[in-house]
C-alpha cells in the first residue's frame, strides 16, 4: 500500500478516535489484552519464524533474545495493555480556565497530537505498548518495526485490528508498515500532510536519521551519558549505594551511570569505599590521572580514561568514568560540556551546592541524592512511558500519556467582537 | 562571523541568561526602551537608508510602510518592550509537585528552552519585541532578518547589546545575522547543535522552507484559513456582527474570517442581512450555488466561488467564501477538510450543536459566539505574542513567555537506590 493511503487512512482514523470516550478506548485495549492471550498460538508461530530466520542470519545472543516471544512475555505484554486500560484517559481534560475583563470564557481542552509515527526495531512487544498508548490518548498510529520481527508484528496487527474492531473502533487506527525497505522510512518522515509527530524507538543512527530527513517534529531521546557527582558534604555511605546502583543495577539502559565526579577533598576516601563496592559486579573504572593515583594499583579494574572519547561515551555496559574535581563549578562545566541532558545527579549535605547543581545542571531530570535509575515513566507516576525526551520541545524526561497530547483553545461568548 | 561561532556565542550567553534573576532581565529590558529613545537619532538615520534603498527599488508602498520607522512607532516599540519587563517571570516556576510512596519528591521546575533562532522579514519592530521576550524567558535568540531592514536591524541590536551590558548579561544573548545571503538561512536550519527552536515570521514560502530544510523544531503557524458556522438556532443580529466583525476589523491578518458557513433553514433571511452588513466595507462574497442563488442580484458584490481554489485560500483582504449548508455535520467535514486549524468559531443558540463543534473542530481556537480576531496573545491575557501556532507539538495557539519555556524534573530523596 502507498504510504500517503496509509497517511490518509490514518487521519481519519485518528478524527474518529479523538471522538472516542474513554469507556469505548477502554474496551479495545481489553480485547487486545484478552487477544494477545487467544490469539497466542498464531503469534508465537508468527514469531518463530522471525526468529529461524534471525539464527540463519547467523545474528548475535542477545538479538535473537529481544525478538523472541514466549507465553510469559506475551503475558506480561497483555498486563502492559490491561494496566494501560486502567490509567485515567487525558482526552477532553480541560484546565487553565479564565474569564476575560469583557466576559468572554476561556479554557483549554486537551486533544490528541492526532497520527504518530513510531520507527522501532525488533522488539515486538513495541507493538502492542505503543498501539495502547496510542489508542489510549486518541492518537492513530503508523508503525514502522524492524524487518526483522515482521511476521511477529503482522500477527500482533491482526489481534490489534480485531479488538479495534470489537469496540466499534476504525481498524485504520493502528497500521503497520510491511515494506520493510529502508526507503520507506525516508519516506514516512516526509508525510508532514498526515503524521503529526515522530517517535524514534532505537540507537543513535535511528534519531540522526529522523532529525536529519524528517520534515515533521521528532521526538528525540532515550540515550544519556549520565553523571553523578559527590560533593564534600555528601553522606559517603548513601552515596557510594546511589553510585552502585547507577551504574549496575541495569547497565544497558539509558539511566544508567556512565560517569562519575568526586570533589577532592573527599576522594582519598570515597573513591577507594565505591570501588570496593563496584568490584562486586566487575566494574571497570576509566579514570583520569588524580583518581587512578588513589585507585591504582589497589583496584585492579581501574585504568587511564582516554580523554579524547570516554566522557562522551554512553557505555550500556559495566564501565564507569571517574574524575576527581576540585569545585561545585568545575562539575557544573564538566556535566554541561559532556551531558546528553537525560539524568544528572548530586550527592550532597550542602543545600547552597545542592540548589546550585538543580539551578544549572539543565538536564531533564536531575537527582539529588537518588540514583538516577529513577528518570523513568514508571517510576515518577506517569503509569505508562512512550519514550523519555532529551530534548527542550513539547515534552522533557518521561513521556506517558498526557505527554502524546495536545490542547486547543475554547473561547466562549454571546455576540463579542474586537475592534 | 561563522554561523557556528554565532552558535557556540549563543549557547554560552544562553546559559548565563537561564541563571539571571528577573531583576536583572528587567533592569535590561528597561535599558533597552529608555535606549530606544534616547538612540533615536542613530536609529532613524539607519532606518532612512534601509526606506531610501526600498524606494530606489520601487518596492509597492504597503512594504516601505512596514519598514518605517519614525518616533511614535519607537515609541510603542519601547512601551512594548516596558510591558515585557512588567510580565510575570515564567522561569523557576516550580510545579506537579508529588511525593511518592517510596519517600522521593518530585517537582518540575521551568527553564529556557535554550537558544532561539528567528527568521522574520521587513519588520524593524519584531527585533526589538522578540529580544524582549526571548531576555524575558532567559533564552538567547539569533535573529535573521530581512535584507531590507539591515541598517535598522544593527542599529537597534547595538542598543539592545548596550542595554544587556547595562545589567551585566552578555551580549551575545542577542546575536543578528549580518550576511543577509539567503543561504544562510538554510545553514542556521542546520545549526542544530546550538539552537533548540526556530521560529520563522512570515509567509507561508518561509515556513516551507523551514519545515522542509530544518533539523531543528520548527514553530509554524501564522496562517489560517478560518470558518465561522452559523447555525440555524443562531441570534442572527449577533452572528451578522461577530462575522462582520471577524472579517472586516482587520482583514489582512491570521485570524481574520475567509468562509461563511450558514444553515440552509436561516440561509434565506441571515445571507442578505450579513450581506448587507458587509456591503458597508465592499466586501466581496464568492459564494456556493445556494448561496449566491439567495444573494445575486441584490448583492453585486456577490460571485459564484472558484470551487477548485477559492475554499483553500487565506484571503487576508475584503473577500469572503460563503457556503450554505443542511446540516452540522457537513459543516464540520467541510471545516475539517479547509481549515488550516488556526481559528474556527461556530454561532448558534444549541448546547449540543455547540458542544460538538467544540469536540470536533480541532483548531488552535475554537470559538462560540464570538469573532475569530480574539485568537491573540494579548487578547487572551498572555500579554505578550511570539507567535500564533497552529502545529500540534509544544504549543497551540497564541505563545507568550511559558510558551518559550522547557522543563526539568527534579528529584530529590535520602540516598534512594533502585533495584
């Protein structure tokens, strides 16, 4: 099918889904639930398949692993879907009231952004997540998975498409992409006349793509190269816990704890107490001269950082960069010039330092003696995460569902006019 | 100078900008208008050449007035930019405060969206607003001005680079680009690394090349196609006037009317009383078959409409499409398949009627009961424009200061660790 069909599809779709109330949105995202489960055998199939073919491929452990579905992961992908069904819809939400000098009334009303476009690769529990979301704030959605996990996804659409249709919903809402060939992606960042927004789901090269090609607003995150900084005052023994859990409690992931900053007046002290404790987990520390000084020959795993490239590497791996610093300021500099602005922390008893770091450290989220493992749809409220932004338009940190949303202006009078 | 260096200057001024009290921005702000006047001179004199180049190229008289200067448009300019400094400071506004059951508490907190960078055309006055506003909201901005007004445009940003040394900001908050070669525009596109919004004043050719050439988000908006629907329940007396209203106060701007809509139940009493009203102004109605049935001969004004065109054109002049139709529905389709979603109202006397129009036009405003021209920052209290928006990310509608604003989350706990 040509794209633009599927664009114009999708439009409205998405008029009829803004229409929606919340009990009829409610009762597709619990058929999806429900099908997922009765349709498991066709999409375990489906996904098998994907993943034979993957082997042939001769692709990585961990690959094969992210593509593979299984009935507990098909479950857990139905209780996303029941727990989505379960959060407060923000459609029709109407705020920011005000009644004008000449009588006139004003409020807004939240609306959806309208047709999303989700480019992700092969993970097929996306699939149902995003189209939950989606559906749950009234938005269609065009989604555009990897090649690798096509079959997988064609077999979830179905499912999809049968509990939109339960709920007397359009089917056109959700819409998959199967031309897997790249050009269809070049060509989906470009339909500016029927997608509203664009969310990358993926690396790097993924976001640069959609930055560079797309003529419609992408939303661009989910990397970080993530700091904590101990502070003089700072409570060593928390603060050592704060570290550690940063950096391995889920190494791979985008909130996790690339680098390490410790004021040097508490170094000599510090730095040997959260190396022991990192060496629990094999920890590798790239340090620069003054910490591998106090660190080395004791902790073995410590070697010289390569300045030119470690602080601006986002490791997804048991890796830490450590430096010592001599000031609030120098770590101020230091975060500003190598943050990807995702998750920023302190580790301080000092309020000055302490409102100073959260004044100027401009990331979109930042901890004060928490570990940054928190920046996280889940973990702040939000029930649910489409992605967490990076950047400064429309929406910063975690995106849930209010966040896939918009407003409109409502303007109530009897017979004013402006001259 | 390079664009880049202009980037890197920007991105530096902007961060000790997001650290400035309001006290401080104000006593610039204040600088700048007193500067305004007391620099008229230099400003006049720069302004004479820009008008006397205009001139010399025989450009049409409605632009040459666009670009004048003269004392009492100086003086509203600073009177503006006074207004700006008398406006509630959106940045460090804290807000969405949670505590969660695990003991973190949680806030957001307003800041800058970073670094501005404004294409506008032959308007010496949006220089000095947008640097207003822009110092206001702790953002720096890279102007690109016309060619036209260049003269004027350094004159004024050597008072406003006088006015920020005056408060001690850095001058490189307000950076103008000087090459006027258009190709860089399409370099400061690109400049992605350094500027967080663009934000074009202009025609529809500009937000075009915008759209298509940025890898920065883009503001669009400024234009509109706008309907007002009268429905058959109407106060006739009061729709003839808010349609009168929307399309004559002003007619050459974004919220001004283009299409009529009217009930076929009212069609034959409201069309020759509204086109009266309009004859007043030389209104000409380029009208539907019904319509102009109804209306010709008595009306000379009246012509059939250009089905292929007229439905699809901003008129921004004394010229009005009028349509009847049979239902609120065909209404609705008919708006939603022309509006430009910029300002779309509805007259009529029905709560349901009303109510669903409210839920189904979707644009930036929708209005009940009263004219379209409301659409306005200042109208609408923000008491202060940067642009109107008609795209679904970030902002709707009129933006004012918060609109120029981002967020962080800030976390705070006790040495919490997540598992």
């Amino acid at each position: 099918m040509e794209l633009t069909t599927i664009g114009r599809r999708a439009r409205a779709a998405s008029r009829q889904l803004a229409r929606a109330d919340t009990a009829r949105k409610n009762t597709a995202l619990l058929a999806l639930a429900d099908g997922l489960l009765a349709c498991q055998d066709e999409i375990l199939r489906a996904n098998a398949a994907d993943v034979a073919q993957a082997r042939e491929r001769n692709v990585e452990a961990y690959f094969v692993d992210r593509l593979t579905l299984n009935l507990p992961r098909l479950q857990n992908m139905a209780q996303d879907v029941r727990a989505v069904a379960g959060l407060p819809d923000p459609i029709g939400e109407q705020f920011d009231h005000a009644a004008l000098p000449n009588g006139l009334r004003l409020h807004k009303r939240r609306v959806p952004l309208g047709v999303l476009g989700v480019i992700y690769e092969a993970r097929p529990n996306v699939t149902s997540d995003i189209a939950a979301l989606a559906l749950k704030s009234g938005n269609a959605v065009i989604l555009r998975g990897g090649s690798d996990n096509l079959n997988s996804n064609k077999a979830l659409v179905t499912v999809i498409h049968q509990a939109l249709r339960q709920a007397d919903l359009p089917a056109d809402a959700v819409q998959l992409i199967e031309d897997t060939d790249r050009a269809r992606i070049l060509e989906l960042l470009k339909l500016s006349d029927y997608v509203d927004l664009i969310i990358p789901r993926g690396g790097a090269a993924l976001h640069k793509l959609c930055r560079d090609h797309s003529t419609i607003p992408v939303i661009t995150g989910g990397m970080g190269i993530n700091h904590i900084y101990v502070d003089a005052t700072a409570d060593q023994d928390k603060a050592a816990e704060v570290v550690f859990n940063a950096k391995v409690s889920k190494p791979t992931v985008c909130n996790a704890l690339c680098t390490l900053l410790v004021h040097a007046d508490i170094a000599a002290t510090f730095l040997p107490r959260v190396a022991r404790r990192l060496a629990d987990k094999d920890v590798e520390l790239r340090c620069d001269e003054r910490a591998l000084a106090i660190l080395s020959p004791a902790y073995p795993l410590a070697r010289l950082a390569n300045d030119a490239t470690d602080w601006d590497t986002e490791w997804l791996a048991l890796i830490l960069g450590v430096k010592v610093v001599d000031s609030l300021d120098e770590a101020i500099a230091f975060i500003q010039a190598h943050t990807m602005e995702h998750s920023d922390g302190i580790c301080s008893q000092d309020p000055q330092a302490i409102a100073r770091f959260v004044s100027e450290v401009d990331s979109s989220a930042v901890f004060v003696n928490a570990s940054t493992r928190f920046n996280d749809g889940g973990q702040f409220g939000l029930g649910a995460e489409v992605a967490i932004s990076t950047q400064r338009i429309h929406a910063r940190g975690p995106m849930g569902l209010r966040e896939l949303t918009s407003y409109k202006w409502v303007c109530e009078g009897d017979g004013h006019v402006r001259w």
